[in-house]
C-alpha cells in the first residue's frame, strides 16, 4: 500500500503527542495550533482505520496500536530527518560526526570546548551511536570507530590504540598485591558491559581473563549495563569492578582518582581510525577535523597509558 502523502508529517506529529503525553505541549513543540495536532492525529489514525489515542478530560493513554506505531516507527523516522537534514547541509553548516555513545559522554564532550575555540567556524554536531552508520547514506561527515580493521570503503586514519584493564572503587578492594593475582577478582561483584561480553575481544570479562589464563565462571551473577560509562558509574560507586577502556577512565582516573586499576592493562587488538568519505578526505574542515582528533586522543591516551601497570 502506498504511503499517503501527509503520513510523514502526522507522524511527527503523533511521535510528539506520544512523548510529551499532551496535545498542548506537542503543539508548543512543533510550533503547530493544538487543533491542527488533533486534525493530523484523526487524520494518521483514519489513514489506519484505528484508534491510536484515547483522549479524556485530563489524560492520554496510547492503545496497544499506537505503541506498536510508536515503537515500529519512531527510529525510522529519526533516521529519515536524519538523513534529510544530511542532504540539506552546505558547506558552512555543521559537521556530523558520530561515535560509540560512551566515548561521546567520556571523551569527547569534557573537551569539545578546545575543538570549539581551535575551530570557531566550524561547529560540530555529535551523533552519539553505539551502531556502525553508513556515512554516505546517512549524511554523516565523519566518524570515530574503535575496530579491528579500517573499512576499505572509506577514508581510515588510524588515531590511537586501546588499553583495557580492570578498575573498581579504592574503598571496595583493598588488597595491595591484587594486580599480580588476578584470580581474586573472581571474589568480588563483576559488573558486565553486555554490549563488550557479546563481542568477546580484550574489552569484556571473558576476553580479558582469557588474557591471564583465566575463565568466567559460568555462574557470574553480577550487574548488567548495556554501556560501558555507565558500568563505570556504578564502579565510582562502589558496587563492583568492571573492564574499563582507558578512553574513558582518563577524567576520572587522572584528575579525580575515583578508580584504582585492579588488574594488569591489555593492549586491545581493537585500535580507534577516524573514517570519512574518500572524496571528503581532503576537503578543510574534514581534515581540521581529523587533525584535532587525533592529536587531542594521543595526547589524553598517553596520559592514562603512562600510568597503567602492564
């Protein structure tokens, strides 16, 4: 069936109803009239012949039609604005860059400001994604991947190596000879980063046990995070140790000593390149860009490598 030319455009409007629970409220964020909000919702849900929103006096509830709509939808749609807005840009808008989630609220965005002053001009937009996007597709400039290999169908500069080792709170393990015996880890509550244990490399408990001769039980019952910044919150608060990357522990660990290396630092057989477009390679703003990357992550690496036991 095809498409309606309007479904786009009460879809927006729908996705907006649903999130901000309020007809009023959408239509302040859209910049719409409520009536116009309320005309494209019976207009979306006659296109379906269902009913989406149970309206009443002073609440919204979303029928088990419009959640499926909702959730079905709502990430397709994100990627066609995406993509949209990607064929819109000119040469003076905003540069996309994408990157693993963590290494955004890690990494990058304590030190955008120096980006922000070195490049005044050039300002960036940040699309945090712990998925592989396709830059050509998706309208993206660049992108910073940690991976085993370059992707030969882009432009690869390799940036830096990474180092991983076990972190936990000072006040959780105390045990002054714990590096040279990695078995005792095993004792304490092992926080797990799903989104490494599945890939099984350097950076998961699995991956780096193995490094020492050493097996996950198969009975680990410890807290589950799906990123790893976020299993180091949980570090920084005492409830267990994890495997950190050392791009993300540089902050914390050098300037406010809330972690302290448990284990010995293996070097990832996963390196960090900056990608782009090969025909985007030479153009100036792609190369400051890969320029500033690469000089502020060897920089801020080599701090926290210089402090690791390996």
């Amino acid at each position: 069936m095809a498409l309606h030319p309007a479904t786009l455009s009460c879809l927006q409007v729908f996705f907006s109803v649903v999130e901000h629970g309020s007809f009023s409220t959408a239509a302040e964020a859209l910049h719409i009239t409520q009536s116009a909000v309320s005309h494209r919702i019976k207009q979306l849900e006659a296109m379906l012949e269902v009913t989406l929103l149970q309206r009443t006096t002073r609440r919204i509830k979303v029928t088990d039609a419009g959640e499926r709509l909702y959730r079905g939808t709502n990430k397709k749609l994100a990627e066609i604005e995406r993509i949209v807005e990607g064929i819109k840009r000119t040469s003076d808008s905003h540069l996309n860059l994408t990157t693993i989630s963590s290494l955004v609220s890690n990494w990058l965005l304590p030190n955008l400001s120096r980006y922000n002053a070195e490049y005044p001009a050039q300002p960036l937009s940040v699309i945090a994604d712990d998925s592989i996007l396709d830059l050509q597709f998706e309208g993206i400039d660049a992108a910073i991947r940690l991976t085993s290999k370059a992707d030969p169908l882009l432009h690869s500069t390799h940036i830096c190596e990474e180092w991983v080792f076990p972190v936990a709170s000072p006040s959780l393990v105390t045990e002054p000879d714990i590096i040279n015996h990695p078995e005792k880890l095993l004792s304490y509550p092992l926080l797990i980063d799903t989104v490494a244990e599945k890939g099984n490399d350097e950076s998961s408990w699995q991956g780096w046990l193995a490094t020492q001769n050493l097996a996950l039980p198969n009975t680990v019952a410890g807290q589950r995070f799906n990123r790893a910044d976020i299993a180091l919150q949980a570090v920084a608060a005492g409830q267990g140790i994890t495997i950190a990357r050392s791009s993300l522990v540089e902050q914390s660990m050098v300037k406010m000593g809330l972690f302290k290396q448990v284990g010995r630092a293996v070097k990832m057989n996963h390196a960090y390149y900056f990608a782009c477009r090969a025909e985007d390679a030479q153009k100036p703003a792609i190369a400051n860009l890969r320029h500033w990357i690469i000089r502020e992550m060897e920089i801020s690496f080599k701090t926290v490598s210089a402090l690791l036991i390996k």
